[in-house]
C-alpha cells in the first residue's frame, strides 16, 4: 500500500513538472516576437470574419504555430472577440500582442488634409488621390457630388472646413465631405455668434464670401485682419473690392498664371474690378483664422493694399500713396517675386 502511494506522488509529481513545462513553453511562444515580414505588417480582417479564419490564415502565413491553442486562449481569457478593419503589425509582434490588438480593434487610421484657400475642385483631387479611401464620388460636377452626398447647397464652394481628417480603410469619401461640411458650418456659426457689430454683411453666408476672399489675398497670418478692414472698409463705401483672386476665379480653367488687362475689364460674376460688392460665392475654402479676420476686421484708413512681393503687402490710405507703391513695388519685381500664399 505504502508503495503504491509512492509511485502515486512520483506519477502526480512528474504529471506536474510535464504540465509546467508545457504551459512554461506555451507561455513562452505566446509572448516572445516573431519576426513579421514587411508583407505582413499589414493585415486586414474583413467584417463577420472569425478567430477560427484568422488562426488558420496566421498559421498559413507562419505568424501563429499553434492556432488552436491561440483560439483556446483567446476563449479563456475573453480575448476571442476580434474586430474587422486594417491592422499594422510591427515587426517584432508576438502571438499574444497579434491577439490584443485584434481585440482592442487598434486599427489603423488614415490621415488626409484639406487646405486652407484651395477650391471645391481642388479638394475634390486630393479625396480622390486619398489611399484606402472607397471612392462614391465619380464626377467631378459640384452638382452631381452635391446629390451625391445629400448636402443641401445651391454651390459647394467654401462649405467644407479645410482640416487635417482621420479616416479608416474602406471609409468613404462622402463621409470625408459630410464631416468636412458639418464642421465649417459649426465654425462658421461660431464666429458669426461672436462677429463684430456694424459690419456690411447681410448673412452669414456673405461673411463666408469675404473670407474665403480674405484668405486668398493673405500670405501673412498676422495681415489677415488689415486686409479684411481694407475690404471692410470698401463695401461701405461702395467702391469696388478689386481682388485678383476673384478674377482668377472667374476664369476658371482659362487663368494659366497671368491675368491680362482684357481679363480684368472682361465683365464675369466673380470680376471684382467690375462689378460692385462681393462675388456670388465663395471662391475658396476659408480657414477659421480667415473666419475670425472677416467677422472682426482691423479698423483704420487704409483703402488699398499692393504686393511687395515676400507675401506681404504695404497698405495706403489714399489713391497716390497707393500708386507709389505700386511703382515701388510692382515695376521692379523681384525673381522670387509672389503677390500672394501659395494656395
């Protein structure tokens, strides 16, 4: 009997150190880096796909050994819940943190910018060039995008907030333009809330006109409320905006660098030197900074403002000191010469 019970300990004894030694190398392999090739950095798990698949896809690819026992795991430590999207792996993951990101769902997320001053064509562009981006809108007609995307406007143009926009694969690009378009609005009703008194705007959709205006003619973050006060300042008193950038506009795909002086007495809807007040649209997207200049622009008695060619402008109150300074400054142009941010 003693005997027996000997042999019983000894069986129970090495039954145990075989045991341990199983869930010691387990644990082992479970948490040590495996070498991920760059091909499988990144991986994708496609929406209603099981732990089972992806095991069994892992074991294929030789990221999980054993896939079983990964699942088992996974099911005891309620880690088996996986979620579907694009996952980047580094190169020294283990089985267990390939399981945990799996889990937590720590996909990856895609970034686009929309920039300040660049046009509803433009912005157009960079969605469709976005990677990983499910492209909805196929035509490049404001009309058709518009329907596309059920955002109620007569004219697209400066509605979409110019930002930095997180997106995830297979996301797509009208979602980029209805968040785009909720936030300009947000901003916009905003700084409208908050907007100077007396200022010649009829609608908030006019202090619109004037910034995307005003960021434009801005190449100086600091200029951008002298030049609002100079428009400001015109539109009460009836004289003409005179804005490159809304002619520029206007001429659509027919401006190749260089306005002429045909151009500026040919007569459009967007030709400031022409016509009296502001232009029937945006002609840009505006920045909140822009926003902010338009609905408080700087007082003073500056009427005019001319390049001096850094980006920069030097303002005059009245017509001779402008002409100075047009002389001054646009005669004897600079090779780096720029009259305005490159938008």
């Amino acid at each position: 009997m003693r005997s027996r019970l000997v042999w019983f300990f000894m069986l129970l004894s090495t039954l145990s150190i075989i045991v341990g030694a199983l869930a010691f190398s387990f644990w082992q392999w479970l948490t040590s880096p495996l070498p991920v090739s760059e091909t499988h950095q990144v991986y994708i798990v496609e929406p209603g796909t099981g732990l089972h698949a992806v095991g069994r896809d892992m074991q294929q690819i030789g990221l999980v050994k054993w896939p079983k026992l990964w699942v088992l795991y996974a099911r005891v430590e309620h880690l088996d819940a996986i979620k579907a999207g694009e996952f980047q792996f580094s190169s020294q993951e283990s089985p267990l943190s390939l399981l945990q990101k799996l889990q937590r769902g720590e996909v990856v997320e895609h970034r686009l910018t929309l920039v300040e001053g660049r046009s509803f064509k433009q912005m157009l562009l960079v969605l469709n060039d976005a990677p990983k981006l499910s492209h909805k809108l196929e035509s490049g007609d404001a009309l058709a995008v518009l329907q596309a995307s059920g955002v109620d406007l007569v004219h697209p143009e400066g509605w979409f907030f110019p930002d930095t926009y997180q997106y995830l694969r297979n996301d797509s690009d009208i979602s980029i333009l209805l968040r785009a378009h909720k936030k300009m609005k947000s901003v916009l009703n905003e700084e409208w809330d908050l907007r100077d008194s007396d200022l010649p705007y009829e609608s908030v959709y006019e202090a619109l006109i004037m910034a995307s205006i005003v960021e434009k003619e801005t190449g100086v973050a600091s200029e951008r409320k002298t030049i609002a006060g100079v428009f400001v300042r015109r539109l009460r008193k009836g004289m003409r905006l005179q804005t490159d950038p809304t002619v520029i506009y206007g001429m659509g795909d027919k401006y190749q660098g260089n306005i002429t002086r045909k151009d500026l007495k040919k007569l459009t809807a967007y030709n400031t030197y022409m016509i009296k007040g502001l232009p029937p649209t945006p002609i840009a997207m505006p920045g909140r900074e822009a926003i902010h200049a338009a609905l408080h622009p700087e007082p003073g008695e500056s009427l005019y403002f001319v390049a001096k060619g850094d980006g920069s402008h030097y303002f005059s109150a009245t017509l001779d000191e402008h002409i100075n300074a047009v002389r001054k400054y646009q005669k004897k142009r600079r090779a780096d010469y720029r009259s305005s941010p490159q938008k």
